[in-house]
C-alpha cells in the first residue's frame, strides 16, 4: 500500500482507544492516517485504561492519537504519557480554541511533534486564524458535529459553508495544508460521497472517518481524477516541450494547478484515463 504523507492524507480513520483489539486491523485499512481516540471516544472512568492500552500498542505500532482538550484534567496526562512515545505520529488536540493550546502540547511532547488543532467551537473558529499561525500547528481540522451543537447550526451545506471556508482561508494564512474536514455520520456512500464533494470544492483536502467502510469513497473524491492526471501531464509535457516558456497570462495558474495533479497523482498511485 502507497505512504500517503500526513500533510495530504485525505482519510483520517478514528478508532476508539478502547478498542484496542482494532488497532493492528485499522492501520492495515486503505486509510491514510488512523487516529487513536482517547477524547470523545473513550468515558471519563476509562481514560486511564484506554491511554494505557494506546501507549502500548505505539512501542511496536505507529498512529495519531486524539487527546483531550487543553482545559480538561485528562490533557496533562494524555501529553505526559505520549511525549516518549516512538510510535506516535502526532496528535489531534480536541476542542483548540487559542494558539496557545497548540504550542503548549506541541511543547510538552517535545517540540517536534506534529499538532492538528481540531477546532469544534464558534471561539475556535473565529480564532482560526490565530491557531493556524501557532507554532506547532500542522494542519487543522473541523469538529462539525461538535460545533453544530455549540452554535446550533444545522447540517445543511450552505450553514456550514462558512466554518469550513474559515479554516481553508485560515489554513492559507498559516501555511498550512489544506484542512481536514468532520466525519460524515451514517452508512450511506451517496451522502458520504455529496459530503466529500462540496468539501473538496471549498478547498478541504481531508476527511475524518467513522467507519471503515468511509474510506474508498473519501480517498476517491478527494483525490484526483484519471482524468485530471491525464490532462495534468499533457500540459505538463507540452510546456517542456516548448522550453517552459510562458505563452499568455493562463499558463501560469494552469502549471500551478498541473504541477499539484501530478505531486497529489504520485504520492496517491493514481494513473491517467
């Protein structure tokens, strides 16, 4: 199976910590990450258990985990426990709401460890930027189900089209790559599928995933198409062809856009029509 690194991974698969008899079947998944939940996932009485079985798994295996919010009395032991922990990818901090929250885990883990700020709040997302400029950010992700409840916004496309276009501009701002969208709930692929596609056209270049059965419809949607591919490096091809030269004011967005195809088509294994 194709290493799709973590800033383009499309499919983020969560698994419940305490479910650790799923862990060696998850990471052999078509997923590009797997996330150990040990936050909503996991009841507060199991905490201890779940952090123990995930650190443990982690000394022969390698995943993300999601660890509790910076205000809850689980962060410092969630960091304190991780921070020498070789099979950790990186973490997922739950509920981010100020770049502070960022820095301070990447800080205690060492330093050098990857943090996606999930943001689930309307603080977070008005803080978006903020937490994208933060040192240790890696990407950020959206806690939709989380936030719908905070704000009381609906499902509906069109009253989420800005929390997601936040992340992507502040995304942009930061640096970053592009933002990994909240799991689609349920078992319908048509659904799941509209849900990756209207992500995808405000510039998410991630999902995170329920279920594993989610994944061959996120990695599909997000990636692209043979089609894509096809015209990706036929332009390429013709601009070599003609010295690199720039014709006209189109060529320019266009061998931008050709050259991400091709980068995103390698790193995928996807090949042209």
């Amino acid at each position: 199976m194709t290493h799709v690194p973590a800033e383009i991974s499309r499919s983020w698969l969560l698994v419940s910590g305490r479910h650790s008899e799923q862990f060696d079947r998850a990471v052999r998944t078509r997923a590009d990450q797997v996330v150990l939940d040990i936050e909503d996932a996991v009841d507060p009485q199991h905490k201890a258990e779940a952090r123990g079985d995930v650190v443990r798994w982690l000394e022969d295996g390698s995943a993300w985990v999601r660890i509790n919010d910076r205000s809850s009395p689980f962060w410092e032991e969630d960091v304190d426990a991780l921070a020498e922990v070789s099979g950790l990818e990186g973490v997922v901090l739950a509920k981010a709401e100020a770049p502070e929250q960022v820095t301070e885990t990447a800080e205690r883990l060492g330093g050098s460890t990857p943090v996606i700020a999930l943001v689930e709040s309307a603080l977070g997302i008005e803080e978006a930027v903020s937490i994208a400029r933060a040192r240790g950010a890696f990407r950020l992700a959206f806690g939709s189900g989380d936030y719908r409840r905070d704000t009381g916004t609906s499902s509906d496309d069109l009253a989420m089209a800005y929390p997601r276009s936040r992340l992507v501009v502040a995304s942009r701002i930061g640096d970053l790559p592009g933002p990994i969208d909240g799991p689609t709930v349920g078992s319908s692929h048509p659904i799941l599928r509209e849900q990756s596609t209207t992500a995808v056209s405000l510039g998410m270049t991630g999902k995170l995933c329920l279920d594993i059965d989610q994944l061959s419809v996120i990695n599909e949607t997000i990636s692209p198409t043979p089609s894509d591919v096809e015209w990706a490096r036929d332009f390429l091809a013709d601009f070599a062809d003609r010295g690199g030269v720039i014709r006209d004011g189109s060529d320019l967005p266009r061998l931008g856009r050709a050259r991400k195809i091709e980068h995103l088509a390698s790193a995928f294994g996807i090949d042209p029509a």
